[in-house]
C-alpha cells in the first residue's frame, strides 16, 4: 500500500478535527459552570426562622426563566448567620426526610455532602450549579469536591425547587412567581 501526502493530509486533519471535538466536549462543561454568574436571575427568597434570617436563596438559569424540564440552573445561597457543618447536614437530612426519600439513600447522599461543606458564617456563599448529568458546589469561585451524580443534584435541588418542599413561598419567589 502506498500512502500519498494527499493521505496524510487526510489524517492529518482527521487527527486535528478529533482533537478539536475533545477539547470542545471537555470544556463545555466547565464553561458552563463558570458562566453561571451571566445567568439572569429568576428569582430571589430569604429564608427566615422565626424573627432570624438564616440565608438569602437566588435562582438563576441560563434564560432567566424557570422550566421544571431544563436541568441547567444556579442556586446561590448566601448565608446571613454561623452555621455549622453538622447542622447544615441535619437540616439537608430534615429536607430529604420530608420529601420522602430513604434513610440508606439519605446516608449516601449526606455522606458525599459531608466530605465537600464546610461550616459557614455570615456573607458566605455556596454555589451549586447543575446541568443534566452532574452538579457541583463552589465557595469564592472554586469547585468543593467533585461533581455530583445527577440524582443527588436533583435531590438537593429539589430542597427548594420540588412541588413537595417544606417552603412553598420561597420556592415561589424563587422561581419567579
């Protein structure tokens, strides 16, 4: 067999247009988590315990509209009081307990948020951005551990964003109704 320049061009190219495809393909997921901030915001909702603020919650989706369907969106929490890591945990477990999920399934979950949180103080930020296969927690721009399968993100999203939450009103406000 006898290879011409015009073959090695060909693969050539071929090698360059693959490379080009993975670079995209691998990238396209962290742009996507570090545009978040463009995102428009949907809607914004304090948390309040009795007369105590806890956080400030806000929404954003690349659109700035809220579609149960489309897995992209941010959830920005800032907090406006000390909270312990142990008691962010506990809270998050009260959330899924309500929303009926199963202890077995609530241990796993809570013990992979156990390894990422830390505890925080007023004006911390926690931001979780999730898309259709994965989501993930970042504080002052950088990622907390790894990315998280989809059905934890869910679940964790679902805290605020589920028809069944705990907090009707918050969710409301924000999804932007």
């Amino acid at each position: 067999m006898v290879i011409t320049d015009d073959d090695q061009e060909r693969n050539s190219m071929k090698a360059y247009l693959a490379l080009l495809l993975l670079i995209v393909t691998l990238t396209s997921s962290s742009a996507q988590a570090s545009s978040w901030f463009t995102w428009p915001t949907v809607g914004e909702s304090t948390l309040k315990w009795g007369w105590w603020q806890i956080y400030v919650a806000q929404l954003k989706t690349p659109t700035g509209k809220y579609v149960a369907s489309d897995p992209n969106l941010a959830l920005i929490i800032r907090y406006l009081r000390d909270i312990d890591k142990e008691d962010l945990l506990i809270a998050t477990d009260k959330q899924w307990q309500h929303l009926g999920f199963s202890s077995s399934q609530r241990q796993q979950w809570l013990s992979q948020l156990a390894q990422q949180w830390p505890s925080v103080k007023p004006g911390d930020r926690l931001v979780f951005v999730k898309n259709a296969t994965e989501g993930r927690f970042y504080q002052k721009g950088k990622p907390l551990g790894k990315p998280l399968s989809a059905a934890l993100s869910n679940a964790f999203i679902g805290i605020w964003l589920s028809t069944d939450t705990a907090y009707p009103k918050l969710r409301l406000q924000l999804i932007g109704q």
